[in-house]
C-alpha cells in the first residue's frame, strides 16, 4: 500500500528540524541526484548541461521551513520508491536471463535434435504454431500433455456451464414467453369485455335517458298541474277568508261543537215543524187546535170503539 499521501500532508506541524543545515543538503542532494539523471537521460546534447540543471535543482536562500520539510518528505518517499523499484528491476532482469538461458538451452537441444525451427517441415512449423496459438488461447505457459488436458478439461467445464445456464435462461425465457403469451389472451379478452362493457354502458345510458326524459315531461306536466291546483286552492281559501289560525285541531273543535249544537237544537226544530203548519193568526190557531183536538178525542172515541168490539167479538 502506497502511503506516500500521508507523509506528503502539507498541513502537518512542521518539525524544528525541517530548516536545519543538513536537512537542506539532503534535500540539495536529493535533486542533484535528479538532475544527474536528467542528465544521463538526456545525453550530452541536452540544453543547458548538468551544471545548469543541477543549480535548478537547488534550493535557494529563501526557502521557508515548511518547503524543505515537504521536499524533504518527497525525497524520502521518491528513494523509497526507487529502492523497490530497483528490488524488482533486479528480479525481472534476473527471471529474463532465466528465460533467456532456459530459451537457448532449448534451442540447442531442438537443433541437436534436427528440430530447429528452420529445419521443420511446413507441416510440422503448421503444427508447432497451432500448437502455440491454442497454448496462447488456452493461456497454457508450456507444451506438455497435461497442461492440454487441464485446461480442456476447464474448457470442458466451462461450457458444461455455459451450457446449464444456456438451457437455465432457454427454460426460463419459454417460461416468460408462454406467460406473455397467456398475459396478450387475457389482455384480448379484456379488451373485448370492455369494448362490450362500453357498448352495453352506452345503451343502458341510452336508455336511461329517455327514460328521464319521459320522466322529466310527465314531472313538468304534474308540476304545472300543481301549481294550478294550488293557485286553485289559494283562490278558495281567500274566498272562504282562511287565516293560517284556522289549522286542523280548530276545524276538528269546530265540528264538534257543531255536531254538539245540532243534537240539541234537533228537538226545538222538531217541535217548531210540527208547528208550520199553524196559521199565523192567533184565533185561526186556537180554531185549528180545537179541531185538532175533536180529531184527536174523535180518534180515540173510535179506537176504544175498536177496542170494545175486539174484546166482545173474543168472549162470544
């Protein structure tokens, strides 16, 4: 892990140390190294030379604290760096003379054996590169058998795999296919109930509406009745000089006492009829009594006539 950043942290407390003589001819040592390297690098036809690049390279006499503490920090990270770099460096070149010595050896022993690459037939160099270009595809570092056989087993594997998830996501997508299939039938068969759904509304509306408005004609003409009725009703009791007073408990007391009024006028009246037929003088009444009397004693005269002739006729 590269921790260059934490020591590189311009905001750190700067040590006492940082601006003391030897740690500015590190730090002047540091990027003369640098600028020799630029140098070697660049060669002897370079601009300026090693001594220019070198005092370029230098600090001068204003440097603050905080710049070499941070250069001296960048220098201690940049060595270290360059010390792994070198570790690794000298492994590589190490494992490519390695490589180089292990290729020469088998050269030899391919040219002893008359299989150099020259010498190969056509066919055999054929062989030999597709050999390579499957090693290469296969990502097989050698030629033996079972380096072949490992990796087309791994081959083998793969595409056993390949071949499980092919048929997996092939199950799968008849799977969605047949739900998509049976989702677009129920979608037609949704759609056509509610085109009828549509059509049966819009007659059942329709019909809903003229019946209202049949409706609504004949409630016109009953509202136009009652209001005539009502004009009517009006009319009769400003005739018969109704007052809101007169409600129906009051009419009710009023039959009553109508009722109350007739029973007990019914036998003044009863007498007084069998008065009208009196003349209106005094004398011709007195006369009209007396005869009515000599009719009613005449009656009774002839009634006990009846009667005795009755009960004589029995006792014979």
């Amino acid at each position: 892990m590269d921790h260059t950043a934490e020591h590189l942290d311009p905001t750190a407390p700067t040590p006492s140390s940082a601006s003391s003589p030897a740690a500015v001819a590190g730090v002047n040592a540091w990027l003369a190294s640098l600028a020799a390297e630029a140098g070697s690098a660049g060669g002897a036809g370079g601009r300026g030379g090693r001594g220019d690049a070198a005092s370029e390279l230098s600090l001068g006499p204003d440097s603050t604290p905080l710049g070499v503490a941070y250069l001296r920090t960048l220098a201690a990270a940049s060595q270290a760096r360059s010390r792994a770099a070198g570790v690794v460096a000298a492994e590589l070149r190490a494992q490519a003379a390695e490589y180089r010595a292990e290729a020469a050896r088998l050269r030899e022993a391919l040219e002893r054996a008359g299989l150099a690459r020259d010498a190969l037939p056509p066919t055999a160099a054929a062989a030999a590169r597709a050999v390579a270009a499957v090693s290469n595809l296969l990502d097989i570092r050698d030629a033996d058998m079972s380096s072949f056989v490992v990796a087309g087993a791994d081959l083998s594997m793969r595409r056993a795999e390949a071949e499980e998830k092919r048929d997996k996501v092939h199950k799968e997508s008849n799977t969605l296919l047949d739900y998509t299939r049976k989702a677009i039938n129920k979608h037609t068969e949704l759609k056509k109930m509610l085109e009828k759904f549509k059509n049966d509304v819009e007659k059942r509306q329709a019909e809903q509406m003229t019946g209202w408005q049949t409706k609504l004609v004949m409630m016109d003409s009953k509202e136009r009745q009652y209001i005539l009725q009502v004009s009517n009703y009006k009319a009769m009791l400003n005739r018969v000089a109704y007052t809101p007073e007169i409600n129906h408990g009051v009419l009710m007391e009023m039959a009553e006492h109508k009722k109350d009024l007739e029973r007990r006028t019914k036998p003044i009246a009863d007498t007084l009829r069998s008065y009208q037929d009196l003349p209106p003088d005094k004398a011709l009444a007195a006369l009209a009594i007396e005869d009515k009397k000599r009719q009613y004693a005449a009656a009774e005269k002839y009634l006990e006539d009846v009667l005795q002739s009755a009960l004589t006729t029995t006792g014979l």
